[in-house]
C-alpha cells in the first residue's frame, strides 16, 4: 500500500514514514517492509507545489481493508510509482 508524505517541492517535510508505520500498526497492520518512492506522476517545477513523494507498506492482502480506512491505497492503484532512496533526514 502507499500513501502520500505530504512534502512538498523546495521545503520538504510531509510526515516521516516512521509516523506511517506506527498509524498501521495502531491499526492491528503489521508492515513486513517499508521503502519510500514516487508516485511517477509530473508536476510543475514551482516551490511549495506538491512533490509526488509516497510512503510505500508492504502488508497481508488481508489486511487492505484496514490499511484503506486509514487513507492508504494499494499500490497496484498507481502503476507509474518507483521505489527511492529516503531523503535523509535534517
């Protein structure tokens, strides 16, 4: 499953992907791996516009429900997505 960051082009931000896992796993959604990636999408080089990066879960098909009412979506539902190296962190 993937779900937006929230960062955007020039600031960064958005919401660390350690604050994800712990939502799943508050959720009962045990995530056996996590990678940070991009939604393959274009956007309009313009600070303070939205960047494309995505938080990418590996969790059970069974639990897709669960992780779908906490605002996360399959990633087969985004078919330009790639996996990427993690920013660090400041």
């Amino acid at each position: 499953v993937y779900k937006y960051v929230g960062s955007v082009q020039c600031g960064g931000g958005g919401t660390p992907l350690s604050a994800m896992m712990r939502q799943l796993s508050k959720g009962g959604i045990p995530v056996f791996d996590v990678s940070c990636g991009t939604d393959g999408k274009m956007y309009t080089a313009v600070c303070g516009a939205a960047d494309g990066r995505i938080g990418i879960f590996d969790v059970a098909e069974a639990k897709l429900p669960a992780a779908a009412a906490l605002g996360y979506t399959p990633l087969r539902n985004l078919p330009g997505a790639s996996k990427t190296v993690c920013p660090k962190a400041p």
